[in-house]
C-alpha cells in the first residue's frame, strides 16, 4: 500500500550499532503521538513475521535497543525517536527489554541509622544487673507481665515520694565506658517503652561528669507510652552519659514499667556518592538513578547502590513473572515501543538551582542532556525558582516550567523535535486548523495529512455558541481549542486530545 510516509531503522546515536533499513514492509500497527508540552512523545507497532523471518525479529531484540528510529515524508521528519523497549514472544512466552530498567549512574538517599548504645536495652539480663536502683526507696525487678521486645522488662516500684528514686539503665559503672559515650556535634535519640501505673516519671540522659542533664522526656498521667528524649546536634559535650528514669511525683509513690530502651545517633538523612558504570555510559549516555530507600546502615546503603549498578548497567532480557505449562506452544510475534529523546531528558537529575528567567533555565537544563540540544528558545523573564532540596529529573523540571506559561498567563509549549532539537515558545492564539466535518483542515480548507498534523490552535467550526469571545481576543473564542496532542494510527487515521 502507498502511503505519504515512510518508517526508517537507523544506527543507535552513540555507538553506531545497527544500520539504515527502510520499515515499511516490516512493521505493522503504527501510531505514534506528539505533545504540546513534550514534542514527538511515543510510537509503537508490530514487526510483520510475514515479511521478516524469526531471526531478523530475534536479532533486533537482542541488538536494536536505542537504534534511532524515524518516519518522514520526503525529507521531512514528522516523527523522530529512539527503539526503547521491545516484547519478544516465542512459543506462546513473552521476553522483554528495556532502556526504561537501565541505570549506569545510581546513588542512594536514605534515613541512616546506627546500632543501639545500650547493651541490655531490652532488660532480657538479670536486674538488679545493667538495670539498677537508683535512691533509697526504689526495687528493680525483671517481669514478664508486660513486655513489648523480648520476654522481660524492668519493672521499678518507689515506696515513698522522695524526689529522684527510680531505674538506671546503662552507666559507665555498669557496662564497659565506651558503651555510653557520645561526641560533640551529634545528635542523639533516646527511647524507651513504658506502663505507668503510679507516679510521674522522667526519662533523663545526664552527664557523667557533672550530673547536668542533657534530654529529657515527661510521662503524662498512667498509661503505656514511648518517651523521646533528644540530645540536639549542637551539644559541645564529649563523654560518657548515664540513662534512668525517676520519678518526680513528691506526693506518691510509682510503679513502672519499661521495655525497649534504644539509645542510637538520631536518624538523619544521609546519601552515597556517585557509582557509575564508564563503559555503559559511553555506550549509551549517562542513566541516572537515585534509589529512595528507608531506613538503614551506611554499608547497607552502599551494597545496595553496588548491587543495583551491576544488575541495570546493561541492557537484560528478562522472562515473564509466571511460565505457563501448557501441552502446545503459542505463537511468535515482536513488538516495539518507540521513545522521543524528550523522555532521555528524564535520566538526569539536575545541578541546577535557584532562581532565573524562565527560558534561561530551558536551555541549562537542555544543556545537561548527552542527546538533546537547544533550538528556538524564545524569551520568557517570568522567575522560575528551582529548589535543590529534592533530586528533580531535568524533564520533570522542564515540564513543569512549560506548563507555569510566563506572567501574562499566555501558554506555552515545548518539547524535543527533529534532529533531536529543544523548541520553546508561546503557543500561536491564531488558529492553525480547523475542525470541520470530523475532519482536520488547513486554515485554508484543505485536509491535513494525519501524519503531518501537529499541536496547536483548532477552531470548532460547527460548535454552537452564544456571542462568542467578548473581548475580542481570539484566545477567549470557546471554538478555538488548543490541541494537545495528536496521534497519527497508521494509515491514515488520527487522534486528537485538547488541552483542558
């Protein structure tokens, strides 16, 4: 069949792999789609076993990842992107690859966390041991009436209401002195789960030295609670600490209990270098990824990062979740997702911040990508505050900026185009199309070739309506719509999303 278009296979755009072929006659179910705030955006179809063998469709599932990939009319591109993921079913089974799962430059952003201080923080020793009385009229016991880790807690009974009876935890005099140091500079949480049935009560980290006390955290009324008491990170104390809980009710005596005590360096936001894999980025430009994870230790962090890097620097087919048993096989088939270079803007997280003119920021942040250039990018003064504090994907950033518009409230639009070239500019308030008929048409009445159709202002001809715009502002006319994004469905069908 003849059409106005033809599909192309190029060489991969950093490493040369691969060689021009013409598609037409092997590929099937094409369409592809361009965004106003994107540009060529993602295509897909079918490679036509009826006209290529199994092996050709084999070979470019294991060898086509990132080959460029055109449509064009003439030596016009209409359409331009990357071969990003492919579907590879043989005898019923389906096996994928991926640039989306790659990543040749990770780091990892987590919360660190340390070891507990305490030695016996869990009270499962012998008590009075590391757990002691401290006054006169208090008795440490072990129980297991109520616990919350383990199978004993501490349980204190004050007899009389004298001020500062209760239970030491930890202290240099019962463990070994390095147990309970701490440095200057740090800051520190302690914890500990409790049950009041009498009395109020005070967790209290003091120093050894001159007894001064540097957290402290106050029981309200009986209950079961977890009391924090936080040393602050500006502290100029070096040296051993003594934990215990008193109570400070003068009028009454208490009764206790106390399970889980955790005394560790507060957890903090904490993140790894850099790892990168040299040759998987000279191969295919730099991926990077910054794994979010929780809580954890510093090495665990670091294996994490490693372990990632070594499993997504390359391109891996990988099978399906499930296999199927079944006594006969399926069929054969392969399809392909295709990516505009927009998306390759998305495997950078940005350097950039602060506050600048809107376009200033387009083209550094265009600057940052190993595929994309800066084309027509038109002058926007509008401030645009970049905040640092997060990692932010240069796309993500771009999208967002687009979408702000400028300080007159006009819209925008952006996205990467032929020859891998960033446009920026206002959107046209002048009509580009007309729709008419369940047609798209030229301003001069004529149809649109579906591939040649791009975003842009459409006027709703048979739309009904009052008097129309009242401030003669053509942006204001209800039957002027802004195109969004088209989809052109091979042949000669398309698609078309207004802007809401």
């Amino acid at each position: 069949m003849t059409t106005g278009y033809s599909l192309n296979l190029h060489a991969a755009t950093r490493t040369g792999g691969g060689r021009d072929q013409n598609m037409d006659d092997r590929l099937t179910n094409w369409r592809r789609s361009i965004r106003s705030v994107g540009g060529f955006w993602q295509g897909t179809a079918d490679y036509d076993l009826q006209r290529g063998t199994i092996e050709d469709a084999q070979d470019l599932f294991l060898n086509g990842l990132m080959r460029r990939f055109t449509e064009s009319a003439g030596n016009y591109i209409t359409w331009e992107g990357y071969l990003a993921e492919m579907a590879l079913t043989l005898n019923g089974t389906t096996y994928t690859r991926s640039t989306q799962t790659m990543g040749n430059a990770l780091r990892c952003i987590y919360t660190r966390i340390t070891d507990n201080l305490f030695l016996d923080g869990d009270a499962e020793g012998a008590c009075p041991g590391t757990w002691t009385a401290c006054g006169a009229a208090a008795t440490v016991t072990r129980v297991t009436t109520w616990t919350t880790r383990g199978t004993y807690s501490a349980r204190c009974v004050v007899t009389s209401g004298s001020n500062d009876n209760g239970v030491l935890v930890e202290d240099g005099a019962e463990t070994p002195s390095s147990v309970l140091t701490i440095e200057d500079g740090l800051a520190y949480q302690c914890t500990a789960s409790v049950k009041v049935d009498a009395g109020t009560w005070v967790l209290k980290v003091q120093r050894t030295d001159t007894s001064a006390t540097l957290a402290k955290a106050k029981t309200s009324g009986c209950g079961e609670f977890v009391l924090t008491a936080e040393i602050p990170n500006d502290n100029e104390y070096i040296g051993t600490i003594k934990v215990f809980l008193v109570q400070k009710d003068l009028t009454d005596s208490g009764d206790i209990y106390v399970d889980n005590a955790i005394l560790t360096i507060a957890p903090i936001r904490a993140e790894t270098t850099w790892y990168t894999d040299t040759q998987s980025i000279t191969d295919h430009g730099r991926i990077e990824d910054a794994l979010l994870e929780g809580q954890m230790t510093n090495a665990a962090a670091l294996a994490k990062v490693q372990k990632e890097l070594a499993r997504r620097s390359w391109p891996r087919t990988y099978p399906p979740d499930r296999l199927e048993v079944t006594q006969a096989g399926g069929g054969d088939g392969l399809s392909l997702t295709f990516l505009g270079y927009a998306w390759t803007l998305n495997w950078r997280y940005t350097k950039l911040s602060g506050t600048a003119d809107a376009s200033a920021h387009v083209s550094a942040l265009v600057g940052e990508s190993d595929y994309v250039t800066a084309g027509a990018v038109q002058a926007n003064t509008m401030d645009y505050l970049i905040n640092i504090n997060f990692p932010m994907r240069v796309w993500e950033v771009l999208k967002d900026l687009i979408e702000s518009g400028d300080e007159a409230r006009a819209r925008w639009e952006g996205g990467v185009y032929a020859g891998r070239v960033f446009h920026y500019r206002p959107v046209e308030t002048t009509p580009q199309y007309h729709y008419r008929e369940g047609r798209l048409l030229t301003v001069h009445s004529n149809p649109v070739d579906p591939w040649m159709a791009r975003p842009g202002i459409a006027r709703l001809d048979e739309m009904p309506v009052g008097p129309g715009s009242f401030t003669g502002d053509e942006t204001d006319d209800p039957r002027n719509v802004l195109i969004d994004e088209v989809e052109f469905i091979a042949p000669d069908g398309l698609s078309i999303q207004r802007a809401g």
